[in-house]
C-alpha cells in the first residue's frame, strides 16, 4: 500500500522544468460521500479537485484557489477548492432529473460555458481570470488559459475513475542563459504525452516518475498529504444571516421557529433560534 492522497513535487536537475503529481482517493471519498452524484460527476468534478490541488502547488500562495466551471448544461456548475495546507472542498449543482451517461463528457455534461479561476490570497489582491469552456477537456481548457493569460508554459493530465483521480502537471520556469539542455521541455513533455491515464490512477507517484522520466535526472522533495476539510463556520454563516437583513430573518423565523442552514459542501447545519438571531443583530447595533 502507499499514500494515496498527496502531492509531490520534482525537479529535472540543472533544469527550468518542474513538475507536480497528485493522487486522491480517501479525499474524494469523504467529498463524495456527502452527496449522490452520478459516476460521470464524480468523474469530472474528481479531476477538477486534482486540478484545484497542481495549480495551487505551482502558486506561492497563502490563501486559497478555486476552480469554478459553470455551463448552461445539466451539469450547472462544479467548484474545487484547494488551500495552501492542502485542503480541498468541491460541490457539483446538476439537474437532478438529468441522465449523464458513466463517460460523457465534460462539453456534454457543463454545455456552453466557462471555467472561472480565482486566487484569494490570506494577504493582498484577489484576482479571477476566465476562460471559456472550449476544450474538450478540463486539462484542455486549463492549458489555454495558461497559454492565452501568457503565463509559464503549463502542461496538464488528468485522470479519474470516480473512486481516485490523479494528474500531472508540468512547467517551464523562465530559462537561464547557462542552461545546458533546452530541449528538456519538449523532451519531457513528449515522455508525459506516452502515460496512459490508467497508469496515472494505478500506479504510486514514484512509479509514474520512474516510468517517465528513468533517463533523466529527477529530484523529489517531501510529498505532502492532501485532507478534506471545509472551512464553513457558524460565524461565517451568522454573518451571512447578518446581510440578508434582520426583517427577512425575523420572517423566517415567525414562519419556522427558527432558521437551518446547511454547509453545501459537508452538509453540517446550523441552527439559530429566534434568541440567537435576536442577539446577532442587537450586537450589530452597538
Ligand atoms: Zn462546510
């Protein structure tokens, strides 16, 4: 047995290329858990929580990135989270009447639509960019937001089988003039294009590098665990009540006894009785 759930990172020696792999497992497992979706949400939304997990490790980011891709299909919209302790969280919304078919694909399932990348950071600017959902695939539709933002050449793959997902991702930091081998990045990225995404899924990261890159020089750091986690909390959801407005609240109240909210991503709910939201908006007054 090995780790299932981590990230790790390689370098090729004397090189600007570097590289993340991830695979999931007990993650998706806690993720999916939560809710019924059909095998092909699971599917894509597995591969968005991968993506989620390569792009953040390729950002010095203290903060989170999220990856939102929204369609005019059945499939509505997917969200994957991923902060920087490896935290992840997704959420699928879908017609719940649809039929989605165990392979369909992503343009099948999301439709016309777009895939909207955000980074919050803990300290500073938020920034979105957005790109729209034309590629046949999300590590398509990743890879020409890169290649249109101009950001470092990025190549991904992806792959999910419902019950893991794993991906690879590759980057070309800027080149040094004394670098001795410039054709390590088309060299590399050839050697990538030959995995097959069963391999990507069955295999250990070790085996997936050796398989790859044996004649090459490659440096492996720590890997590092990914969880589950969300990060709702009742003062969050207090706060949400705070600006819908105490009129509204006082509503739903008169009408409920009191108001349940539940966390969309780990369903726990919170509960606030009338007391409780007479006290969240007489401490807003003082
Ligand atoms: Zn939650």
């Amino acid at each position: 047995m090995f780790m299932r759930d981590l990230r790790q990172r390689f370098y090729f020696a004397h090189s600007p290329v570097r590289g993340e792999i991830v695979q999931l497992t007990q993650t998706l497992n806690d993720i999916f858990n939560k809710h019924d979706y059909p095998l092909a949400i699971k599917r894509l939304l597995g591969e968005l929580l991968t993506a989620s997990v390569l792009l953040t490790a390729t950002l010095k980011l203290e903060g989170r990135l999220s990856l939102q891709a929204r369609g005019n299909g059945a499939l509505k919209m997917m969200m994957a989270e991923c902060n920087h302790h490896h935290e992840i969280r997704g959420i699928a919304q879908l017609d719940e009447q649809a039929i989605f078919a165990h392979d369909a694909s992503l343009k099948s399932c999301l439709g016309e639509g777009i895939l909207v990348i955000t980074l919050e950071p803990e300290h500073g600017q938020r920034y979105q960019g957005v790109v729209s959902l034309e590629g046949e695939t999300i590590s398509q539709c990743l890879e020409s937001y890169f290649s249109q933002s101009e950001q470092l050449p990025t190549r991904l793959w992806l792959a999910s089988d419902a019950t893991h997902a794993a991906g690879l991702l590759l980057q070309a930091l800027p080149q040094n003039q004394d670098d001795e081998d410039e054709d390590r990045w088309p060299r590399v990225v050839q050697l990538t294009q030959t995995l097959k995404p069963e391999e990507l899924l069955e295999l250990s990261t070790d085996e997936v590098l050796y398989r790859l890159y044996h004649e090459e020089s490659v440096t492996l750091p720590n890997a590092e665990q990914v969880t589950f986690a969300c990060t709702c909390s009742r003062e969050n959801t207090a706060n949400a009540l705070v600006s819908i407005g105490q009129a509204e609240c006082d509503d739903i109240v008169a009408e409920q006894g009191d108001i349940r909210l539940n966390c969309q991503f780990c369903h726990t709910e919170y509960v606030f009785t009338a007391r409780d939201v007479s006290q969240l908006f007489q401490r807003q007054v003082h």
